[in-house]
C-alpha cells in the first residue's frame, strides 16, 4: 500500500508538472490515439498518449529525478511503474451499460522517440488492455472507454475502431477534441457501436 | 521500436525484485514471460501453438488481475486454482518448444547444452533456457540485451537455487551473420556458470517494390506499411521520406506517419516517393500500399529469402476518379516547412502518393511566434506538378483560450499584427483583399473557444469556409448551428499534419468543372461548392442547383432533390445517406449488404419557407461524407430554423458575452480561468479589449436585428 501511494505522488508530480488546464499552448495539448480491435473472442484496446515537444519537457522534468539531465534507466523504469499502475484503474470501459474488465494485455511500452535528454523532444506511452466479448454482443451493442490518466491536460482524441471475424464496429462522431475543464476527471475516449455481427453458426439456426 | 522491448522486459523483470524473494505463487514470473513470448518471440513455437500462446498471456493477465482484486480467501483460493491451471498449461508448450536449451547446475555437476549455435531470425530474437538447480517449484526470468549497446558480450541471468528456472532471453540489434557472446548463469551460493554462445544470423535478402499510378501504369509516390511478421515491427521502407525536419518539432513529428484513415485500413505508413530495394531479414512481411482515397489498399505478404532479391510491382486500383466528374480533392490544413526544393519536392510526393490535388501548406503562429517558414506566399510559391499543388496559406491568428484558430488560403503575403491579435476580422479582411479565402479550423469539435469568434465574424459574412471533418471525426454542431441561424457556411476539411497523420486523410472535394486549376478550385470554395468525406463519396443536387448554391423561389413549389453515396466493395460501401434540412434527416437510405456500393435517394420536396438542405452518408467502415448545403430561399424570408432561432441567437449572444467576460477578466489582469496572468497573451487581450468590445457590439446589433427579421417573418411565413 505504501508503495502505491508513493506512485500516486509521483504521479500527482507528473501531473502537477503539466500546465494548469484552461490556459495552455496547443504545443501542450495532449494527442490521445486510441484503437480498438473487436474480435467474437476479445476487444483489443490500444491507447497512445503522444506528447509533443513542449508537453514531453515537462514529463521528462517529472522523469529527472536526480536533475542530470538524462533519463536513467531507474527513471525511465519509474515513470513506466508509475503509469503502469495506475492505468489499470483509470482506463474503464462499458459495453452496453455494463461495466467490463479492463485488463492490461501487455506492459506499457515507453518510447523517447530517440532523446533519452532532457529537452523538447516528443515521447508517446502507449497502453494495451483486453476485455472478453460479452456473448451479448450483438449488431448495435456499444462500447464506451473512458480514460481519468491526464485528464486534467486539454487533449486531442482520435479514434479508430477494427471488427474482426465476422464483427463490423464503428467508432461514433462525438468523439474528437476536448476542450479543458477544470472539473474534468475523465475522458470518453472511445464510443463505438458495433454495425453488423455474422454469427459463424447462423445459417443453422432454426 | 526495438528499444521499447528492452524497456518494457527490463520493466517488468526489475519490477519483480529478486527471484527468490517472491510470494510462493505459482511460476513466479509467468505473466511477463508469456507477454514477451506473445507479443515479439512467437516464433521459437510452431504456428499451431501461437494462437495457445495468446490465450495463455490473456489468461495470465486476467488472473492477476483477479488475484489483485480478490478480497475473500474463497477468491483468492478460485484465482490460485485458476493460475495453476493456466502455469501448467503454459509449462506444457515450454517444455515442448523445440527452441528450449536446457542447463542442469545441482552440486558440483554442471551439464551444459551442446554447443551449437542458435540461429535468430534476424537481428532480433530470443533464447529460451530451462535451467535446473533443484527440485524446487519453477519459476519464469525474462531478460532483454540490446547488443548495440554491449561492448563485453557477456550477458548476465539471474537465476534462483534449487529450483527450475525458465530463462527467456530478448536479444536486439544483434550484428550480422557470427556473434559470440558469454551467458553468464549467476545462482545464488555457487560459483557463476559460462555459457559460450554464438548466435547466427541470416544472410539478408533484398526487397525491391515499384507502385504504379493505376492511370499512367508509370511509377509513383505511395503510402506504405512494411511489417516484419517475425516480430510484428515496423520496417522503414529503403527510401521513405522523413518528413521530421520539415515539422519543426511539432506535433507528431517522428516516424512513420500514424494514419486517421478509417476503419481497418488505419495504422502506421511511411511515404516513399518511387521505386525502392530495401535489405531485410528473411521471414515473412506484411505489405499494405495506399494512394489515398480514390484507390483501393493493396495488401500482401511477401517472403524474403537470405541472398535472393524478391521484386513487387503493385498498382493500386482507382475504384473512382473524381477528375471526372468534376470534382478536385484538397486538405485545407497541411503544417510543413518549405525553405528549398527538397521540401517541396518531399511534400510533392505525399499529396501525390494520397492523391490530394492541392494542399494548403500553412505557416503557424500565435501571439508569440510563427512556425513552418515558407519561402513565400502567393502564386509565384505554389509547387506545381501537373495537377497537384503545394500552396502556401497561415494558420494565424491562432488563440487556444480565448478565440480559436483560423486558417487562410491563397494569400499573397503572411498576415500577422500581434497588435491586433484579437481583431480577427483584421486579418480575414485582407485575406480577402489579397483574394484569399479565410476560414476556422477544429470546428468540428469546437475546440479552443472558437465558437466565440464564430459568433462575431460569420454573421458579418467575413468567413469563407469551417473545418467540420479532422481525425476522422465530423463535427456538426457548430456548422448545424450557424446554418440554422441563417448564416452561409462552406465545409471544409483538413488533415492538420503533423497533429493528424497524413495528408488528405480527410479531404475537401471542390468542383472545378473537368479543368484544374488552383484558382479555380479556390473559387470553387469560394463559392461553397465543395463536399468532405475520409471515404465514400457523394453527390448532391437540388433540381439543377449544387452543393453551396442558392435557389430562389417565390412561391411554394416542388424541389427535386438527389443524392447519391457510392464506395466500392473492396474499399468500403455507403451504409447510411441522409437528406438533412435545418439539421434533421427528412430521408434516409440505408443498406446493410457490403455488396452494394451505392445508395441513392430522389424525391420530391416543397420549398415551403425556405431552408438550407444537404447531404451526410456513413460508410461501413466508419467514414463519413458531408457535403455543403444548398439554400433554398424564399424570396423575402430567411433560409433558417425559424422555429428554433430565437434560441440560436440566444446561443450566439451567450458566446458573445464570453467574449466580453474574458476581456473583463484581461483588463484586471486574470487569464480565461480567472488566474491572475502576466503574460502577453493576457496584456494584449487587455490592450485590444475596447477595440474588440466594439465587434462584440456589432454582432450584437446584428443579432438584435436578426429577432426583429423572426418577427416580422411570423406574419409572412405560412
């Protein structure tokens, strides 16, 4: 436990490093990419957080702890920890009204984009998770993600959404740009519904 | 890509602590071990086991989530049992890999593996070590060695006493053809075990692609994805473009270009400019070709074999060509710097590899600033290549808190005053003058306040177009809302490189007839007849009047209205199309067969008071067309939603009176959020406050007007 909140504090650093929401720079916006694979067995889940120049200075600031200049290994290493544990509580997802588990699939992948320094320079964090396809899934079931990581940070969302195996799924048009909001808490970072599901046995079916 | 692994491996394994100080869960280790072998090193297994592998990692993960949530013994005990299970079974694949080297250390007696050496796949791959020390519970070690960053290859592995201990082994950026390197088996308590390994790579093999234009059968720029199935990574292309030092640091600046395109067609690309021969490892890659909207994907694989060279020729199939029907794809919003005739010619080749004919490629500033320098502006620094065109427009004035951003095209100068930052109507003045067309950007979301100057300059007819399509997302609420107040507005799109991920990825079709020229797909805008789509395609007519005209009646007669969204099987068919006036949808056509590849609808409708009326479509793949309204005007009344507009103009006077509020807030020194504020952002909002209260009043007289209009409206409407 005590370690958890000592991530939570770094965290609260990471965010407190950021700029206050309301009055921000487009260089600190916050591009969130987020793609979903729909399979009959699971949803895939990818969110990419990519910070640009300006954004990425300020987490590398969080990430320096020893103020060298250079991203250690450790620090990297922390910073991944840090996120790591608290994504799996901030990133939710429904399906049709229903609360599912939202279970990482691989760690969290870090990439400096090539400048382990401390200066303007983007990074993307990239976040994988899974759920089971509800055997409720059907043509017109939806599923919404919601994401509270840096949801204090104005960002900018897009959105792609893949069916496979016989499952065709779009992501809805409310998505896209957010504005900043002091009482922001989270984000709705995904809505899609799903447009058409083959069931591989239907032609049996009596 | 390759040091992501390292990060990600070296994570999870220091995370864990030391291997002997863990709980006494069953294969201790196992999560990341399987992760690591499901996501990068599937290969060590054959293919028949790897779908085993995924499900595995899903259930590992899945379980530790469980055992983290369990808060009663029962639960703990279910996850236990449920964990055992899934170890076992991960157990059984590990101890049939035919990759498996095993080690035995028990006393003094050391058996080694013999001492063949291990071939990778290619400069990245894995070992897989069972090593035995006892007869203890085994447990898992996932380790990851980036070989470029080794001079002494000696690669140290912790290993527990008295138990087996499955040694997974990530090795990256591993040189060419022989290396020799040291495993060094350190075991708590006994003396350090040397494994001499060496390790064989492939002799490379080489891939040679052509893409060919589908209407000159010539070789041409395309969008391309290379993905080594090995691993599942990203491979540049020989001669992709890297477009990083023309983004000035901005946006997403690196790498391949992160596409919005929709549905499965979305990923990573690279632009490469023509014919390339690139080396690779030997194995099986994923090849995915683009050449924008109008073509459909080629996708293959292809399997390079060490020392052969392995040609492709792909030419993507146009399933429509606009050109002839008149209409000429643009992106109104493409950042890049152009300072010489190499960054022209690398911008040259992306719209053409998207097929976009012309691109506004805007300088960027704000009221610090200004960023992706041009040469020049004007028709003298356009780039033209037949019928594609680099055209150089601003992004500025550009305000995140307070106005919006807006966008210009076809200035013949930059124009920026930073004393008049806020006095947006400025800059869209001389815009015009220069004849240019001015525009807002992101309004598709509504993001950084810009409904506010919305509210100010469109009624006063300054504004020539809005984006209403970007990321792959059409947002209507902004356009919907000043159409139904009354107010002209063309729809425009632009893809926002480097914040979006390539050029046309949405894209704004204006009609020019079946000649091209940048001046007559600018008046095209100009005139609104222009549609938006990041897929299907549509057309739109009202008895002979097109998208962005304007039809007058003076009486209540029949319209004849028409539309029609196609698409192709291949690439993706129209699932919806909707008529829409004043926002709602008066018809729709829907279809769910992915055979079909059109939907049409004509029927008659009365002009009854007037309204502005278009077309929106959906694709079954998620994209989405909308195309500018036709107005239709009867004569002495407005085209609006008259039943609606007093609270429209309400919403208009709300944005207004924001307006006001941050000018206020400016003048007592506080910022949009009501912090007090130094900056200059704050000082000039302050300074030039009085003179933007008075637009502010402007609009407001117009508004005022606009009720008196609705009144005396409501005794002529019937």
């Amino acid at each position: 436990m005590k370690r958890r909140v000592c991530w939570g504090l770094l965290l609260a650093g990471v965010l407190c490093a950021l700029p206050a929401a309301g009055h921000v720079a487009l260089e600190q916006y916050l591009q969130q990419r987020v793609s979903a694979v729909v399979s009959p067995k699971n949803i895939d889940l990818t969110i990419e957080f990519m910070f640009t120049s300006a954004a990425s200075l300020a987490e590398r600031l969080s990430m320096d702890k020893d103020q060298n200049g250079k991203l250690s290994k450790d620090e990297r290493r922390a910073y991944h920890e840090a996120i790591a544990q608290e994504a799996e509580a901030a990133v939710t997802m429904m399906i049709d009204g229903a609360e599912c588990a939202v279970i990482p699939l691989y760690d969290p992948e870090l990439d400096l984009l090539g400048s382990r320094d401390l200066e303007e320079h983007p990074h993307t964090v990239r976040l994988f998770f899974f759920t089971r396809t509800p055997a409720t899934f059907k043509k017109g079931s939806t599923i919404l993600v919601d994401n509270a990581l840096w949801a204090d940070v104005p960002v900018m969302v897009a959105v792609s959404v893949k069916g496979t195996g016989g499952i065709r799924a779009v992501a809805s048009q409310t998505q896209g740009l957010k504005p900043p909001s002091a009482s922001m808490r989270t984000l709705r970072v995904l809505d899609a519904t799903c447009t058409e599901r083959k069931e591989p046995n239907s032609k049996l079916g009596g | 890509m390759k040091s992501l692994i390292a990060c990600c491996c070296a994570f999870a394994i220091l995370c864990a602590g030391p291997l002997w100080a863990q709980d006494t869960e069953t294969l201790p280790g196992a999560p990341d071990l399987a992760t690591a072998l499901a996501k990068y090193h599937s290969y060590l297994f054959a293919p028949a086991v790897r779908e085993e592998l995924d499900a595995i990692n899903r259930d590992m993960r899945e379980i530790q989530r469980e055992t983290r949530r369990a808060t009663t013994d029962e639960a703990r005990e279910a996850a236990r049992t449920k964990r055992e299970a899934i170890a076992a079974r991960l157990s059984a694949i590990l101890e049939s890999c035919p990759a498996t080297r095993a080690i035995e250390v028990t006393g003094q007696q050391t058996t080694l593996p013999p001492m063949e050496p291990i071939s990778l796949p290619g400069d990245s791959g894995a070992f897989l070590f069972k090593v035995r020390t006892g007869d203890g519970p085994a447990r898992c070690v996932t380790l990851t060695y980036d070989l470029s960053q080794h001079s002494n290859f000696r690669l140290p592995v912790e290993v527990a006493p008295g138990c087996t201990t499955w040694a997974l082994i990530s090795l990256e950026r591993v040189p060419q053809l022989k290396t020799e390197m040291e495993i060094e088996f350190a075991i708590a308590g006994q003396p350090t075990t040397l494994l001499p390994v060496r390790t064989i790579t492939p002799d490379h093999g080489t891939l040679s692609v052509t893409v060919l234009s589908d209407d000159t059968g010539k070789p041409a720029p395309a969008m391309m994805q290379l993905v080594w199935k090995t691993d599942g990574h990203d491979v540049r292309p020989g001669n992709a473009i890297n477009f990083g030092p023309q983004f000035d640091s901005q946006g997403n600046w690196d790498g391949p270009r992160k596409t919005n395109y929709p549905g499965k067609l979305a990923g990573r690309y690279w632009c490469v400019p023509g014919p390339f021969n690139t080396t690779l490892a030997p194995g099986e890659y994923e090849i995915v070709v683009t050449r924008g909207g109008e073509h459909v994907a080629v996708h293959d694989t292809v399997t390079v074999v060490s020392n052969e060279t392995v040609e492709r020729t792909y030419r993507p199939r146009r399933w429509v060509d606009m050109r002839k029907h008149g209409w000429y794809s643009g992106d109104d919003h493409v950042h890049a710097q152009i300072l010489s005739d190499q960054d022209a010619e690398n911008l040259m080749a992306w719209i053409q590899a998207e097929d976009v004919h012309l691109a506004n490629i805007v300088k960027m500033g704000d009221i610090y600033r200004t960023w992706f320098e041009q040469r020049g502006f004007g028709k003298d620094y356009r780039v033209v290549d037949k019928d594609y065109v680099l055209s150089p427009g601003q992004e500025c004035p550009r305000t995140h808190n307070e106005l919006g951003h807006t966008i210009s095209m076809n200035i013949q100068n930059m124009i920026r005053n930073t004393e008049q930052y806020y006095l947006y109507d400025t800059v869209f003045d001389e815009v015009h003058r220069q004849g240019g067309l001015s525009g807002y950007c992101h309004t598709n979301s509504g993001i950084f306040y810009v409904h506010r100057d919305m509210s100010v300059n469109i009624p006063k007819d300054k504004v020539d177009f809005i984006e209403m399509l970007q990321f792959a997302n059409m947002g209507t609420d902004l356009f919907y809302d000043f159409l139904n107040t009354g107010f002209k507005v063309t729809a425009s799109a632009g893809s926002d490189v480097p914040w979006g991920g390539s050029v046309g990825e949405v894209r704004i079709y204006a009609y020019t007839g079946k000649k091209f020229t940048a001046d007559r797909w600018f008046d095209a805008v100009k005139q609104g007849h222009t549609f938006v789509t990041n897929g299907i395609m549509i057309e739109f007519t009202v008895d002979d009047a097109m998208p962005g005209d304007e039809i007058v009646v003076t009486e209540d007669r029949p319209l004849r209205v028409h539309a029609r969204a196609w698409g192709d099987a291949e690439r993706e068919v129209p699932s919806k199309l909707d008529i829409i006036i004043h926002g709602a949808s008066v018809k729709t056509a829907e279809s769910a067969d992915t055979n079909r590849d059109a939907l049409e609808v004509d029927f008659e409708i009365p002009a009854g008071n007037g309204f502005w009326i278009a077309a929106r479509a959906e694709g079954n793949d998620g994209s989405r067309a909308h195309t500018t309204p036709i107005y239709v005007v009867r004569e002495g009344l407005r085209f609006w939603k008259y039943e609606g507009i007093r609270d429209l103009i309400a919403k208009r006077e709300t944005s207004l009176a924001e307006i006001e509020k941050i000018v206020a807030e400016a003048v007592a020194g506080r910022n949009a959020m009501g912090q007090e504020d130094s900056t200059r952002t704050v000082q000039q909002l302050a300074l030039q406050g009085p003179e933007l209260l008075k637009r502010v009043e402007e609009a407001k007289a117009i508004y005022t007007e606009l009720r008196a209009t609705a009144d005396r409206e409501a005794a002529l409407r019937k």
